[in-house]
C-alpha cells in the first residue's frame, strides 16, 4: 500500500518528468542547433583554453573562439550552399535545354537495338522490348527529377529566410555561450545524475573524444574529399564543381561512398571524348578514397576508442531515415551516446 510519504515521491518523479517532455518538445526545433553547437565548442574547446591562458580575459577568449568557428565553419557553409543553389539551378536548365536539343535516341539506336535483341533472346514478349520513347522519357525524367529535388531542397531553405536567419542566430549566440559555460555544463550533468562522480567523469570524457573522432573521422574526411574534388573538377573544366563537391561531401559521410558520384562524372566525361579529364579524374578518386578516404578515416577513428567506421555508416542512414536532415546530427550522436553508456557499465560492473 502506498503511503502517502511514497505518493508524494511518485508525484514528484511523474511530475519532473512531464516537465522534462514538456522541455524537450519546446526545445525540440532547436535541437540540431543546440547540439551543432555543443560538437564546435567541443572541437575548439583546446583553441579557447589556449586564448584564454594567452589573454587572461574570458570575455575576449570567447569572442575570438566564437569568431574562430564563425568565419571557418558557419560562414564558408552558408556560402557554398548559397553557390550550389546558384549551380543546380543554372544546371537544371542546361540539362532541359539539352534533352530539347539532342535526339539522343538515335543518336544511340544501334545501341538500343542491340540490346532489344538481347532481350528477344530470353522474351518473346514484344512488350517487354524497349521502345525510343522510353528511353527518351526516363532519360529526361531521371536527369530533371534529381536536379528537381536538390534545388527545391536548397530554395526552400534560401526561400524560408526567417528560419535560416533565426536558426544560424540561435547557433551563434549558442557558440559565444557554450564556450565559457563548458565546465559548467558538465557540473550540471555530473549534479543531477545518479552516478557516482567517477563514473560521470568516464562518460564525459568519452562521450567528448568519441564526438570528437567522430567529427574528425567522418565529416572532416568527407570536407576534405568534397574540397579536393571541387577544386579539381574546376581546374578540369566541369561544370557546377561546388554543386559536385558538395554531393561528393554528403557520399563521403558513408566510406567510399563518394564514387556514387565521381564514377560517372569520370565515365561522362571520357565518353564525351574529354578522355584525359576522366582519367584524371578517375584516377583521382581510386587515390582519395583509398589514401584520404580509407586510410585517415581509419586512422582517426582507431584513438579515443572511437565508432567503427560501419556502425557510423549505419547510424548516418538510419538517423537519416529516422529524423531527415538532421539524423546526420542525431544518428551518430545517439551512437555516440550509447558507446559512452557502455563505457560507464563496463567500468560499474566489470569483475
């Protein structure tokens, strides 16, 4: 039987925890910024402590930390999404104009009926050989859907100003307040949770390196990968290479998922005569993926105990398909969270 000492405690916990939904709803839209924001200040927490012991002044460290990540990391994003809208779009148009142009289904027809006797060969089904109007229909629906998609993605973001400017607002003033309110934090964490303090500062820590190297291991590897490429695809004459780049930096999340796009950009261009430029572009990719890509990834992600390159490609596609955009966020986050749990119970019960 309850006593009314124990209804008091169950009405308090129910309480608390109606009040922590109620939070965590409100909050729910900021998220992502919130823990964008936590990631950078983790990643230039040695940059802050560094000013702050050269400057003596915690106002000033903050300001050129928060003005660090601001002009390395916020602005150059903004900017590259600002040119591959401008990109996508221009290539959208180019792609449209192209398919009215060129009558490649002839062009290519001795192709398509080698391939119609292919398939008599297995079917005598007439249906199921392929007509020119098929091809020509794919062909252009494919090409104009999948530029469709990624400009309409990116105009809805420039189109809806108020949200973009309030949620890069919002991850500003988080930067300049996260960075002296660090250790903070962490006390507040270690304050309210039941864990002795030894087995909190175990989870802090390796919830901040196993962060850490999954930044570094994942998303800088892929920056790089997207860098290197766009700047190569310009020099090679390519069209839209930050557009190219940037997709080529979204694959590079998954390992060795940039040849989805370097691939056939590489076999375009060597089937359009410019054989040099896809070789040299093939080439390119088989070394930034086995060099860059492999190795550093591999690298990186061996110290700190960190996540198996895997089961972050895992945790990438399904906080993907889980959360949308923002499971790039959440997906490793919560992976990272759970090895850190396990930490802290391989050390709590551990013979």
């Amino acid at each position: 039987m309850l006593t009314t000492k124990n209804l008091r405690e169950v009405f308090f916990l129910v309480t608390i925890v109606v009040l922590f939904l109620g939070f965590i709803y409100v909050l729910s839209p900021f998220l992502g910024v919130i823990f964008i924001a936590l990631i950078l200040v983790e990643l230039f927490h040695p940059w802050y402590r560094f000013l702050l012991a050269k400057l003596k002044s915690q106002k000033l460290a903050t300001t050129l930390a928060g003005l660090s990540v601001i002009f390395t990391v916020v602005v150059p994003i903004i900017f590259v999404f600002v040119i591959v809208f401008f990109q996508a779009s221009a290539l959208l148009e180019k792609v449209t104009e192209f398919w009215q142009s060129h009558d490649l289904v002839n062009e290519y027809k001795n192709v398509l009926a080698d391939v119609n006797n292919l398939i008599a060969k297995f079917s005598s089904n007439p249906d199921n050989l392929i007509t020119n109007e098929e091809v020509k229909n794919f062909s252009i629906n494919t090409s104009k859907d999948f530029l469709t998609v990624i400009v309409d993605a990116l105009s809805s973001s420039v189109t809806g100003v108020f949200g973009v400017v309030t949620q890069v607002t919002l991850l500003v003033i988080s930067i300049f307040t996260f960075f002296p309110m660090r250790e903070k934090i962490y006390d507040k964490i270690k304050n309210v949770s039941p864990l002795e303090d030894r087995l909190d500062d175990i989870f802090i820590n390796k919830f901040a390196h196993t962060a850490k190297s999954v930044v570094e291991g994942t998303f800088f590897v892929a920056v790089i990968m997207g860098v290197t490429s766009s700047i190569l695809l310009w020099i090679l004459g390519v069209e839209a290479s930050v557009f190219w780049g940037l997709l080529i930096t979204v694959f590079s999340i998954i390992p060795i998922g940039s040849g989805i796009v370097w691939i056939p950009i590489s076999v375009y261009l060597i089937a359009t005569g410019n054989i040099t430029e896809g070789v040299i572009l093939f080439l390119f990719g088989l070394i930034m993926t086995s060099g860059v890509d492999t190795m550093l990834r591999s690298k990186v992600t061996k110290k700190d105990g960190s996540v198996h390159p895997l089961l972050l490609a895992f945790s990438i596609i399904g906080g993907l398909q889980a959360f949308g955009a923002l499971g790039l966020v959440y997906g490793p986050l919560i992976v990272v969270l759970f090895t850190s749990m396990m930490e802290v119970y391989k050390e709590k019960y551990r013979d």
